[in-house]
C-alpha cells in the first residue's frame, strides 16, 4: 500500500537525522544537576553501601609492601 504521508515522515526524518551531525546543528541542553530522584538514588546508594562495609569490612590498603 503507497502511503504519501509515511513517506514524507520518513524523508524529514532522515534529513534531519543527518543534517543533526553538522556543526552548526541545534543543541539541547544540558540537564539541571539535580533532578527529583537523585536524592534518593543517593540515600539509597549510601545506605547500602553502609550495610555492605558492616557484612564484610573493607581492607586497609597501605603503599608499603608487607614483610
């Protein structure tokens, strides 16, 4: 089945897909540093990591050779 529409999506699609390498391309910016989640991702990380150390303490790393 020919379908005109698909086809003039699919065109811009493409071009835009390869004009977004040249360097004058529009940007996006960047992300805000903090979004909603990352306290709690960060809590979450800390508390596990917490939980980790008192199952199996981590080892003393010394530069010194041992003798």
């Amino acid at each position: 089945m020919f379908d005109p529409t698909a086809m003039i999506m699919a065109d811009k699609a493409t071009k835009h897909h390869v004009l977004s390498a040249r360097p004058q391309a529009p940007t996006t910016p960047e992300r805000p540093p903090r979004q909603r989640g990352d306290s709690i991702r960060q809590r979450a990380a800390t508390t596990l990591r917490r939980l980790a150390d008192k199952v199996e303490p981590r080892r003393v790393e010394t530069c010194a050779p041992a003798t």
